[in-house]
C-alpha cells in the first residue's frame, strides 16, 4: 500500500519528519479552506467585516508556508531523501505554493466584499458566484483530502471537476457583459463580481495543479498539461502494472 | 494430592507388588514384574492418545469414557473448555451489541489512538465528516478535518473550550467537538461528535431578539422621558401632580438604564472572540472613578484607593470601564452610609487584579454562584429600591470572558464583600518608559 511506502524508515525521527510535513501542509490547507469559505460568504452576504477579517488573516497563511518550506530544506539537505520521499518533498513544496496562491486569491475576495458592501447590492449575481464558490470549495476540499489520503483515484475526480468551474466562470463573465452592455452604470459592481469570479476560478486551478501533486506523489508520474482521458488511460496501465508486480 | 490421585498410585504399587510375590511364587521374579509394568505402560499409553485425541477434537467428540483420575483429568478440562467457551461467546455477544448500539448513536464517535490515528468510528461520524470505512483507518483525525479551530483543540488535548464549527463538508450545521481521555493511560481517545445546528439557531435567535427588542424600546423611551422632565421643570405644574411626575421620571430612568445595559450586554455578545488590546489605565480610571463616587450625595463615609502597580492593561477601554463601575457602584448600592470601601490594583506573575471590598450587608453563601445571571436578584424589593437593572454583573461576567479573566466573590452576610477580578498576564504591560524615566529625574 502507498501509506505502508511512506513509513517503512528504520529512522524512526525521519519518518516523523515527514509525517509532521505532510501534517504541517494539510493543517496550512485547512485554515486556507476557511478562508476560502469565509472569503465567500464575506462576499456573497455582504458582510465587509469578516472580508475585513480574512484580508487580515492571510499572513498566518504565509508564515506557514515560509515554515514548511524551511523543513522542507532542512530535510533535504540533511536526510538525502530518495524515491518516494524525494517525491513527497517535491509534492509538499509544489503544494504549499499553490496553497499560498489560494490564500492570495481568498484575501482578494476579502477586500473586495468589504469593497462591494458598500454600493448597492444585486441579489441574483451574488447567487451565482456563492454557486461557483461553493463548488471551488469542493474542489480544494476534495484535493487536500486526496493529500491526506494518497488516493489517486480521488485526486483525478476533483481534477475533472476543473472543468465546470471554469465553464461557470464563463457563464458569469457573459452574464455580466450583458449587464454592462444593457446599463452602463452597474459596470463598476459588474466588473468587481467578474473579479470575485475571476479569483474563484484561479482557485479552482491552483486545487487541480495540487491533485496533479498527489498523482506525482503517490504514482511517480507527472501529469501536467496532459489530458485527462490521456491521463487516466496512462494511469490504468501503470496501476495494472504495479499490481502485476507485486501479485 | 486428591482422593483419585491416591487411588492411581496405590493402585500401581498394589499391582506391581502383586506381580513381584506371584513371580517370586513362580520363581521368574523380574519377567513378572516387568511384564506388569509394560501392561501399566500401555494402558496408560493408550488413555494418553485418547485425551490427545479429544483434547484436538473437542468441538465434535465427546469426552472420552475413562477411568480412576483419568476420567478426573477429563472431567476438569472439559470443565475449563465450556467455561471459556461461555465466556468468549458473552464477550462477543457484548462487543457486537456495542458495535450496534455506537453506531446508532445519533452522536458520532471515533476512536483516536496515541497519534490521533483513527481506530474506528460510527454511522454518524461517517457521515458528517465524510470519512471512508477501511480506507481513513490509520490517518490522523487532523490530516482530514482540517479546521483550525478544531485543529488547536485537539492539539491542546482536549483541554480548553469544544470547538463549534462549520466544516466544509456540511457548511449549512454546526458541529461540536469533544474529546474524551479515559483515566487509564492506553493512549486512546474518543472523539464525539454532535450537531449542534438548532441550539446555534436558537441562541442566536435569542440574541437577535433581545438586542432588537432592546433597539426598538430605546426611542419611544427616550420621547416619554423627554417630556417627563421638561413637565417636571415646569414652574406653573399643579402640586398635585409633582409627586407623581418626579416618580414617573425616576421610574423612566431606571428603564431606560435597564434598556442601556441590555443593549451593552447583546453587544458584548455578538460580538465574538477576544476584545481588543488597546493599553489602558487602570490606575487613573479607578481614580475617576472614586472622584464620582465622592460626589455622589449618599456615599459611604470612607472609599479608599490602593494603587500597587502603573502597569497597563491590554483591552477594551468601554468595557474595562463597565467592569469597574458595575463593581464600584455595586459597592456603593449596598454599603451604609458609615462603611468604607476599598478598592485595590495590583500585578503579579499571574496577571493584574482589581479588587472591590466594602463593608455591606454582604450575600449569603447560596446566591453566589448564581449572581452573575441576568436579572438574578439577592432581595427583588431592596435591590429594586436601589434602581439597578439586575444586569451589571452579568455585563462584567461577559465583558471579562472577552478579555480572558474571571471573577472571584468572596462575601460574608452582615460583615462585607469581596468582588475580585483577574486578568491574564498576557493582558498587562508594564510601563517601561515611564519606569526607566522616573528614577533620572
């Protein structure tokens, strides 16, 4: 099994290292998934003070970055790491930087619901982007417990999901160009749910490059700017033969 | 040794001495006696392969018919087996009901190992934390409910306040955490699981209530007490009426002071988490505070001040006032014109303490826990007669829980009280600049 892989050490300090960074990653995950989530409800609620409160928190996810890369060094210049731990470094420092970039962006809806609270609100977009917000949850949801899992499977699930954020995201932008067209004055509100949607949307990127990371981590391979259907077929033959391997 | 053991030596002696005096009889002494000892031999050779026999077909074979102490042997094993046969199918009989009966907990419960590895878990936990059977066993609990709030909990052992969030997973409820240690050190924790949604409504549906009641009878109050005291300042009011007038007014006071500190109260309330760290002055706020007492046209005889320390205080600057006037002009309420108050300041390794003593009427021993609820009254005709809302000790009980402190009561009925608040050491500050500077000058 793969989470048999990842604690057969002798050195029983090494194997609690990695442990501890893959904790120290899925902990840094969590309070991004809350800011993610209070990111979007700040905005959709219209509620500047808990936008206020998430702008606010970001430097906690940042330090976390800084401190896990740190051990990530630490652990590379001194334990030499090999094969499947080398893998798990390389995963964990991929991951932290688009964790930190979900942060950024869960920052941006702060200010900018603490922005939109103050003109006059539209009730039907804000709808819409709770829906997109929702689903961009999911997806980083679903992505840090394929971390936490190791499971591919899972991983390529909430990859595909990328898919149908992005053509929500689409849907709002040509919704709120038919605003714009038909009265020029909501185009400020306007342009600042694109931006919302925009960030949503990013996010939902940055959560389908960190199942990548899990499928490189766990598999050895790398998937990136491939295909899905490309991707899953590769992915069969390599389960099929990793199996026939060891049956 | 036991009867039947007795028997089977004798027994064996007696045979072997038979066989000797027949064979010395005989003349061939030594064949008798050694073809009755290989007699002996294979007979107990023979009930040997039958106990083993049994002993590995017990299940399907009945205890062999034996004799003399073998059937003593028999008897006692097979005693043992049903005996621990009984109990393994009682215990688990016992473990599958409790299987069953867990998991149709309506709570959810995991069980934790000494890394927070999960062991087992019910239906319920299942399903609000969306985790797998088989497959999560082994991961830690922090690795898949990742919220922070939850995460510093668990951390703290389970020390601390039950954590009550919303997880991503269900981001319409409320669940709370508890973590349970047993008393015997295996390691292994339990973790429950509640949903706590209808009492989260229903909590904050009582706030929202109160403080828009609250809200709502500010503005009429205002108008009514308005003209109660342009009619009281009247010079051509009829006589008659300025009794009934100065009551109104003094009764329309009291409501609208009752109104102000409910309305204080549902602030404090809503507005969650710790309270700000501005430094405040503790030392010159006590002392305004006496100058106001002093003023006041019944007071009592003596209201001393103790200041032993400069240090600031890290907090809200409007609520540390209300602490300490709430506590001073309880104080004032119920002490007799001829008794003396004393309020003390002073910092220690622990954090900075206030404390207020008069010499009162004092509170009896059962009403103490229950002073700090709202409208909670030691004696409703006094207390009424002095004009408190009945909510000043409540607003210091919320106003110290935001800032991280607790009160102490200490009361005697008919010698005085005690009321003490403390605050952490991570809430004061000493002044330092002020410090260095003084001893120069």
């Amino acid at each position: 099994m793969e989470t048999a892989d990842l604690s057969h050490h002798i050195l029983s300090r090494y194997n609690a290292d990695l442990q501890g960074i893959r904790t120290a990653v899925l902990q840094m995950g969590g309070l991004v998934e809350r800011q993610l989530q209070d990111g979007v409800k700040a905005v959709v609620t219209g509620d500047s003070r808990l936008g206020e409160e998430v702008a606010r928190t970001d430097h906690k996810v940042n330090a976390m970055e800084v401190s896990i890369d740190e051990d990530c060094s630490r652990i590379l210049a001194t334990r030499a790491p090999t094969a499947s731990d080398l893998r798990l470094i390389v995963a964990v420092i991929k991951t932290i930087t688009d964790l930190e970039r979900i942060g950024d962006e869960a920052e941006k809806l702060g200010h900018t619901a603490a922005r939109l609270a103050d003109i006059e609100r539209s009730a039907h977009r804000y709808r819409e982007l709770k829906h997109i917000g929702d689903h961009v949850g999911e997806m980083v949801h679903g992505a840090l417990d394929a971390f936490a899992r190791l499971d591919t499977e899972a991983a390529l699930r909430v990859a595909r999901t990328d898919r149908l954020v992005d053509e929500e995201y689409e849907a709002i932008q040509r919704q709120c160009i038919t605003f714009m067209m038909e009265d020029p004055r909501t185009i400020r509100r306007a342009l600042d749910v694109l931006w919302v949607a925009r960030a949503l949307e990013r996010i939902g990127d940055h959560a389908k490059n960190i199942c990548e990371y899990v499928v490189y981590m766990v598999l050895g391979k790398d998937i990136r700017h491939l295909s899905i259907e490309d991707v899953e077929k590769q992915l069969a033959s390599l389960r099929a033969a990793s199996t026939g391997s060891v049956g | 040794m036991s009867k039947p053991a007795w028997r089977y030596v004798v027994g064996i002696v007696l045979a072997l001495t038979l066989a000797l005096a027949f064979g010395w009889l005989v003349g061939h002494a030594a064949i008798a006696l050694a073809a009755m000892a290989s007699l002996l031999l294979a007979a107990q050779v023979r009930n040997l392969l039958r106990f083993d026999h049994w002993l590995h077909h017990r299940k399907m074979a009945p205890p062999p018919d034996m004799m003399g102490l073998w059937a003593e042997i028999v008897g006692v094993t097979s005693r043992l087996y049903r005996r621990k046969v009984f109990h393994k199918r009682r215990v688990v009989e016992l473990l599958r009901e409790l299987r069953r009966m867990t998991s149709a907990m309506p709570d959810g419960a995991i069980l934790l190992g000494p890394d927070r590895e999960i062991i087992w878990f019910n239906r319920a936990a299942a399903s609000w934390l969306q985790l797998r059977r088989k497959v999560d066993y082994g991961i830690r609990i922090d690795n898949l409910v990742r919220h922070p709030d939850f995460i510093e909990y668990v951390e703290k052992g389970g020390r601390g306040t039950a954590p009550r969030v919303h997880l991503p997973q269900h981001s319409d409820r409320w669940l709370a955490f508890n973590l349970v240690t047993s008393a015997a050190g295996s390691g292994m924790r339990l973790l429950i699981v509640r949903d706590v949604t209808n009492e989260a409504r229903l909590e904050s549906m009582r706030k929202d209530f109160v403080a828009n009641a609250s809200h709502e009878l500010r503005s009429p109050l205002t108008v009514v007490s308005g003209y109660l005291d342009s009619l009281a300042d009247d010079a051509q009011l009829d006589a008659a009426w300025r009794e009934p007038v100065a009551e109104m007014r003094r009764q329309s006071d009291r409501m609208r002071g009752i109104v102000q500190d409910l309305l204080e109260l549902s602030k404090m309330e809503s507005s969650d988490g710790e309270a700000e760290r501005e430094p405040v002055d503790v030392a010159g706020m006590l002392a305004l505070l006496r100058r106001e007492v002093l003023a006041r046209p019944s007071r009592p005889a003596i209201v001393e001040l103790k200041l032993d320390s400069d240090a600031m205080l890290l907090g809200a600057e409007s609520e540390l006032h209300s602490i300490f006037a709430n506590l001073v002009s309880n104080a004032v309420k119920y002490t007799p014109v001829d008794g003396r108050i004393d309020v003390h300041w002073w910092t220690d390794a622990d954090g900075g303490h206030v404390e207020v003593r008069d010499s009162g009427i004092g509170i009896a021993a059962e009403h103490i826990p229950r002073l700090t609820e709202r409208f909670y009254r030691v004696d409703a005709g006094r207390s009424r007669k002095q004009g408190g809302s009945g909510l000043g000790l409540s607003i210091v009980k919320h106003a110290l829980q935001r800032h991280g402190g607790w009160l102490g009561i200490d009361s005697q009925e008919g010698k005085g009280s005690s009321f003490t608040v403390h605050f952490p050491a991570v809430r004061i500050r000493a002044r330092l600049m002020e410090r260095a500077a003084r001893p120069a000058s």
